[in-house]
C-alpha cells in the first residue's frame, strides 16, 4: 500500500502562490506580445503586421526560388470550359467602357508612354487558353480564354530592354485596382493580354476590352480592365498585399 502524502497548508498556500504568479506573468506576457504584434508596423503597403508579412515574404522567396518558366499548367479541350464565368471581383470596373475611347499606356524605360488601341494588340499573334481558373476564395472553374501572349506583345513592340526588369505593375484606368507581377511570372508562355472569353469578346464584367490572365497566379492577379502598364525594379504597388495578402500568390 502507498502511503497517503500529506501537503501541510503552508506549503499549500505557497504552491498557489507560485501557480498564481506564474499565471499572472504569463498572461502578462501573452498581453505584452499581442499588444506588440498588434502596434507593429504596418506601413509602406504591408497591409498585416510585419512579423506576419515575414512569414509571407519568406514564403515569396521559396515560390521563386522554385519556378520554372518552362513548365506549363495544365489546360483542357475547350468542351470542358463552364459557359458562365464566375466574377471575381469589380474594383476598377465602375462604368461601362467603350473600346474607342481605350487606350492601354505603356510606360518605356525612357519614361515615355506609349498609347496601344485594342485593334494593335489583336493584329500580334492569338493564343487561346483552357485551364483551371484559381481563386483564393477557394473555387476553381476551367474556362476559355483568348488573347496575346504578353511574351508575344514584349517582342511585337520592342520591349525587350523594359523586359529586363524585375517586375511588372499593372493599374485600371481609374487607378482602382493595381498589382505587381515578378518578371519571370509575367514572361510565361501562358500569360495572356485576354481580348476574349469562351469565343467572343470580354464582357464589361470580366475586364473589357483587355485584361491580364495569368495561370500560374490566383486570379487576384488576373487584372480587369487594364489602363497602364510599368516596369520597375522594385515591388510595384499591389491592391490585395496592401490588404494582408500574398504579394507573389502562386499556386
């Protein structure tokens, strides 16, 4: 038989204590941290709390490290394609757009901007595209899309020494919406300047006349309704990392 182990109450009480003051300075410190991450900067377009943007950033770097332009996403024979698109999302696309009063700038390395009308763009070479379109809201839909290879418009139109640079920012014409594109991502294969969709031309909610699909992105970076384009060699403003999500958003 195990002998019953007394606890005197002295020692009780001081077992409290301790576990009472352990208490207090953990729950103190969980304050401490909380306050802490919660004040942390978040600033210059970081959109979440600087620890966290770390983390993403870190994973930013682990997605480049690990891309391979030459590899390309799957696509399906056009039979697969839904007939109704999903919209995912409408900031930038107030009013309704007429194609003769477009005008996509392109802003060269000189400065200069360069003014292209949708009949410039539809004369380059067409690709057309079927794939499993991504959204970070969880859904997927394989859809059919048409346009220029943005890899096709670069050499169109001479653009190969902006090409050179790291990133590619992309704005509406109201200036609304804007993403940043890493370079390499951009000159994919399967990166269209998209005129159509299932056959005909864009409607005015999926980014009439011109916009960005881009397979190896979530569709946050499938730009609607594009109104200037940029090159830089630093991270281009970016609407959704400004609100706390992944700057580079592959999958």
């Amino acid at each position: 038989m195990m002998k019953e182990k007394i606890i005197s109450e002295r020692i009780l009480r001081q077992k409290t204590v301790v576990s009472f003051l352990v208490f207090v300075l953990l729950f103190a410190a969980g304050i401490f941290l909380w306050t802490a991450l919660k004040n942390s900067s978040k600033q210059n377009g970081q959109g979440i709390v600087y620890p966290l943007r770390k983390g993403l950033m870190a994973n930013d770097a682990l997605f480049r490290s690990t891309f391979n332009g030459a590899k390309l996403v799957k696509t399906y024979p056009v039979s697969e394609a839904v007939k109704k698109v999903r919209v995912n999302g409408n900031v930038g696309m107030r009013g309704m757009l007429e194609e003769n009063t477009w005008k996509m700038g392109v802003v060269r390395a000189d400065g200069d901007t360069t003014y292209f009308t949708l009949n410039d763009i539809t004369r380059l070479p067409k690709t057309e595209i079927v794939y499993d379109f991504k959204c970070i809201e969880g859904w997927s839909q394989k859809t059919w899309w048409g346009g220029v290879r943005f890899s096709d418009f670069i050499k169109g139109f001479h653009l190969e020494k902006e090409a050179q640079s790291q990133y590619v920012g992309l704005i509406t014409p109201d200036g609304a919406y804007y993403v940043g594109i890493d370079q390499p991502s951009m000159m994919h294969p399967q990166t269209l300047l998209c005129y159509e969709m299932n056959g005909a031309p864009l409607p005015q909610n999926q980014g009439y006349p011109l916009r960005l699909i881009i397979p190896v992105k979530y569709g946050i970076k499938s730009i609607k309704r594009i109104g200037t384009i940029f090159f830089s060699n630093n991270r281009p403003p970016d609407y959704w990392a400004e609100r706390g999500y992944d700057y580079y958003s592959g999958h």
